[in-house]
C-alpha cells in the first residue's frame, strides 16, 4: 500500500517514520530545502532519527517530494499540515485548504484521506471533504477519517507507538481501514 503524507513537520514525519516500516511512504511538503535534506537521510526533527530515514530510503519505502503529482498513486493520504490561529485568533486553515487541493488535482481514484492536523469539530466533515469534491477532477467518492495529531515533541516515555489514538470516519469503511493503517504501529486505538 502506497501512503502519501502531505507535510513532514514534527507530525508529517514522525508518522512517515513510523509508517515506513509497514508501507510505501510518499512524504510532500513544499519547502525544498526541507525535502532534499529528508532524501537524503537528515531528520530535522526531534524524535525522528535518521538512521530511520536512512533505511527506508535504502529499503525504498521513503521519499520526500515537492510535487504534488508524486501522490497520484497514493492508496492512503494523511493531512499533516500546521493550522496557526490568523491574527484575530481564528483558524487559518490555508495550508489544509492547499492539502485539499493537491488532493484533489493529483488523485483520479478513490482514497482514504485522514485529517491529523489541529482544527476544530466539524472541519473534516463541512471544510475538508467539500473543497476536495469541489477541485476534485475525480468521479471517485473518497472516504474521510479524522485522527488528531499525537505527538507531544520532547517527551521520552511516549511516542506513536505507546501513546493512546482517537481516530473516528464518516463512514464505517472509513473507520476500518483507519483502524487497520493505524494499528501496524500504534497499540492503542480509540
């Protein structure tokens, strides 16, 4: 199974890390620099070592990419991408907004797109699935799940492996599968 994950940030690419070892991992995110250290085995986060990278990438179950034409074979897409507050202390969600239209130019079939970035009740449901369906090219009805990011940066004692998960899917088709890609490397999920 081929998993795409748009944004290596400390949650992008903690879960690209963690994934790797079970599944073919596509990381994009838009920053370049970022990207060429990641292909070539530099972690620039805390908790991803690149040893790790090092041997997806030789195993060939990692790359990190630019172009959002890499995901179009992807079986699975995480959202992983920052949602800062706008000045007026509302939630941007600009860089989901570009998740969902990368989603939806590149990918012509049918896929289980996660939401792990921070938002507010309801964005996955009445923002997320209605802005890929309206830059959607595709006649596919994608399936939808939410899993609220899991990384607390600095901590030793857990990590995506041993940190309960709480993951929920619009569809009981949705809950399965996120059930199933989430169980090869989490213990516990909610």
């Amino acid at each position: 199974m081929k998993v795409a994950i748009i944004g290596q940030g400390y949650v992008g690419l903690t879960i690209s890390a963690y994934a790797g070892e079970f599944f073919e991992v596509i990381g994009l995110d838009k920053n370049e620099k970022v990207v060429g250290q990641l292909n070539s085995g530099i972690s620039h986060i805390e908790g991803v070592e690149s040893d790790v990278l090092k041997r997806w990438i030789a195993a060939g179950r990692y790359r990190a990419t630019t172009d959002g034409k890499d995901i179009s074979e992807a079986d699975l897409v995480v959202i992983a991408v920052p949602t800062p507050l706008s000045q007026d202390r509302k939630p941007d969600l600009a860089f989901i907004e570009a998740a969902c239209k990368t989603i939806a130019e590149n990918i012509s079939h049918q896929v289980l797109v996660i939401n792990e970035s921070t938002s507010y009740p309801g964005t996955l449901r009445n923002f997320i699935k209605p802005t890929i369906e309206i830059y959607g090219k595709n006649t596919s009805e994608h399936l939808y799940a939410i899993s609220p990011e899991r990384v607390d940066p600095g901590r030793g004692d857990f990590n995506q492996r041993n940190t309960p998960r709480l993951f929920s899917g619009l569809t009981p088709e949705a809950c399965q599968l996120t059930r199933d890609f989430y169980s090869k490397f989490c213990d516990v999920l909610i």
